[in-house]
C-alpha cells in the first residue's frame, strides 16, 4: 500500500471510531508504531486535528476542529449537509441508511462545537412524520434557532402570517419541529393564546430566543407529529385524507409507512392505512412502496390519480417484452 493510500485508509479509521489505541491503528494498516506515527504527523500537515493520548493505554483520535478539513463547508451547508444525512438515515432512500449513519457521524465529529451543538439540536427536537422533497424551503438558520429552543425550553418570539391574515408577533414556549406533508411545522404552547398551536414554518420570520426559560407542559397528543396531523386535517380545503386496504399484515406496513400514516389491523389479516396528505403523488408513492396488493376506500380523486398513473406507467413500457425471472 502506497503512503497516500495508507494516509487515506488511516484517515477513514479516525473518522469511523471516536477512538483507537496506536497498537490497533498499527494492526489495521499492517505497519509499526514508527510508520504509523509518520502517518499521523503527515495528516496533521494536512490540516487534520489528529490528537495523541499518551501512556500505556494511549492512542490516537480525530478532534473537532474550526473547520471541516478539506470540504471547506461554511456553516449553513454544514447543517444542511447533516440534515440530508439525519434523512437518510430514517430509511427514507432505500439502502442507504447504513452508510448515512456512518456518512452523518464523521460530518458531526470533525464539526466545530458551537456548530455541532445546532446539528444536535436539530436531530433531537425533529420528528419525522413524512417523506418526500419540502415544498417551500424553509432557511436553515429558522430550523436551527427553533430546534436549540426547543431542546434548551427557551421562549422564542416571531413573527407570524396564517392564512389570510395580517402578520402579528407571536410569543411562545416551544415543544418540537415537525415535517409532515412536504412541510415543516412548529408545535409550541402559544403564550397569547394560552392554548397549544401548530405554526407552519414557510408563514414564520425572524425567530428570536429570549432567553427565558420555562418548564415544559404536557403535551395533548401522542406525540408531536400526531398533533400536528390532527390539526392539519381539520384544515379544510387544504388537506385530503386517504384511506386504502393493504393486503398485508400491520406489523410490516406499519415498519414501512407507519411514520406518516395511521395502520389499523384488521380480523383478516389485512390492514387499513389512513393519510392526510395535500398532495396526492406522495400518498400514492407510499402504498406503492409496501409491495402488496391494496385497494382503495378513497376520495374518489385519489382513485382517479392512481388510474391516471397506472395509465402513465403502462404507456411507458408498451413495447417491451417482459424479462422473464432466472
């Protein structure tokens, strides 16, 4: 192995494990301890924080550093990159789950503190609902001021627009961000109103923390993705809600789809999914994904995509003669 490679190779292991004993490093490349720390100077020539522990016990490990040497990402593209990556990783593109775990761990790890913080915060005040590309982008720095108040109980200020109205400042006690529907959403305690809301993030500006602090209430749902669902379908004109039967056990379709739909079993075997959805191509996409037969309940209009889509499909492959299995 050449010295670049080995370099490589040495570089990859400090980024898979948070640490390694010399002995174990030197195992992995098949060098000695000599070479090995020849390695490590020449990546730290190179701009990565490679840390020594001395001693009996001693090794080495890759250290947060105030940068993200060699990608040169500035901040919002690092979150936005870790974002990416935290997606991945709920499965929501196939086979790719396990190698955005390990991706979104060497991007976190080399993060500098103050910018990992906002990943973290991020990652454990988000709860998916949904699948599918946000409709309206949403900044970044929005995401990240919201999540860290979140995570740290801290009362936050913004401004608001609902639909059809003017907008006003809103003061509020925030619980967790939700993405549900192409959206995201914020669910909060709204001080003015002494109620719980759910504010999507696309009619939100200028989130401010106010460095209050306060102690949190019990939410009046399952959780936080189930009460913005509920809100979101009492919003009529907006939303539909589609109901199909799965031919297919709960259990595996709840595995599947369970994250931004309702799974009911039922006596024979089969199951009924509910979706509240305001657009219908992803509802569509994710029975198609379960991989059993289904049929559905409705709305007429769900039906009559799903038949404008066989149609699509079918013309797309007139033709061609079916491959037949080994």
């Amino acid at each position: 192995m050449s010295t670049t490679a080995r370099a490589l190779h040495l570089l990859s292991l400090l980024q898979a494990h948070r640490f390694w004993t010399g002995a174990d490093l030197a195992a992995r490349l098949e060098v000695s301890l000599r070479t090995l720390r020849r390695d490590v100077d020449q990546l730290r020539e190179l701009g990565y924080p490679v840390t020594a522990r001395p001693g009996v016990d001693g090794g080495y490990e890759l250290a947060a550093g105030g940068a993200l040497p060699p990608l040169v990402l500035d901040d919002e593209e690092a979150v936005a990159l870790a974002v990416g990556l935290q997606a991945a990783t709920q499965g929501s593109v196939a086979g790719m789950a396990e190698a955005a775990v390990q991706a979104l761990a060497k991007v976190v790890q080399v993060m500098p503190a103050a910018l990992r913080e906002r990943v973290e915060a991020l990652r454990a005040m988000t709860e998916p609902a949904s699948w599918g590309a946000v409709r309206d982008p949403i900044d970044s720095r929005v995401l990240t001021t919201l999540a860290q108040a979140c995570r740290d109980a801290e009362r936050v200020t913004f401004g608001y627009t609902a639909a059809g109205r003017e907008r006003a400042e809103r003061a509020v006690e925030p619980f967790r961000l939700v993405s549900l529907g192409r959206r995201w959403y914020l669910v909060a305690y709204d001080l003015d109103r002494h109620d719980w809301r759910s504010f999507r993030l696309d009619r939100l500006d200028a989130p401010h923390r106010t460095g209050a602090r306060f102690r949190p209430r019990d939410l009046p749902a399952q959780d936080a993705a189930a009460f913005v669902r509920a809100g979101v379908s009492r919003q009529a004109g907006e939303q539909m809600t589609v109901t199909a039967v799965v031919q297919a056990p709960a259990e595996e379709v709840r595995a599947r789809i369970g994250s931004w739909s309702q799974v009911e079993a039922r006596s024979d075997g089969s199951c009924l999914v509910t979706m509240t959805a305001d657009v219908l191509d992803w509802p569509a996409m994710a029975l198609g994904s379960v991989g059993a037969e289904f049929s559905v309940l409705g709305p007429p209009a769900f039906a009559a995509f799903l038949d404008q889509w066989s149609g699509r499909f079918a013309r797309a492959v007139t033709g061609l003669t079916p491959r037949t299995a080994p």
